[in-house]
C-alpha cells in the first residue's frame, strides 16, 4: 500500500500559500520548533494528516453502530454457541 509518507516521485509539484497572517505563520514557526522540525516539515506533516483517514475511537464506532440499528447481544450470542457446537 502505497501511503503519503512513503510515495516520493521524481519531481514533486510545490504548493504556495500566500497572505500568511504574521501572528499564524508565528504559531506555525513555534509548532514546527516543538515537533523539532523545519517549517517546510511541520506544513507537510499537518497536511498529511489533514487528508488521512481518522481513526474512529470505541465509542464513536459504538454511537454510529446504535445509529444504524444493528443489533447485538444476545444474537451474537447464539451465533457463537451454535458454531462452537457444531464442531
């Protein structure tokens, strides 16, 4: 699987921001410093994970389970028994 970390083709198209507000390219400058990497890294890292699929936590996986009206419980139970008994 080929991920934006690892995929590094020959030539590389640039991005330019322009109009940087001073007080957001200083936290910008300060964030890159904390993470001890370059400006050019800290911008590549936040758009890197911008574009990444999130990772859902147990609950929000739990609440959009519930949303869909899946059932559990007691169900899967049986399920469970009845392939352990058919052994």
């Amino acid at each position: 699987m080929v991920t934006f970390q690892n995929y590094r083709p020959k030539t590389m198209p640039n991005l330019s921001i322009k109009n940087v507000p001073e007080p957001m390219l200083a936290q910008l400058r300060a964030r890159a410093k904390q993470h001890h990497r370059s400006l050019q890294g800290e911008l590549m890292a936040i758009l890197e994970e911008a574009v990444q699929p999130r990772k859902l936590s147990l609950e929000e996986v739990r609440q959009r389970v519930k949303g869909l009206g899946i059932q559990t419980g007691d169900e899967s139970a049986a399920w469970v028994r009845e392939l352990r008994d058919a052994r």
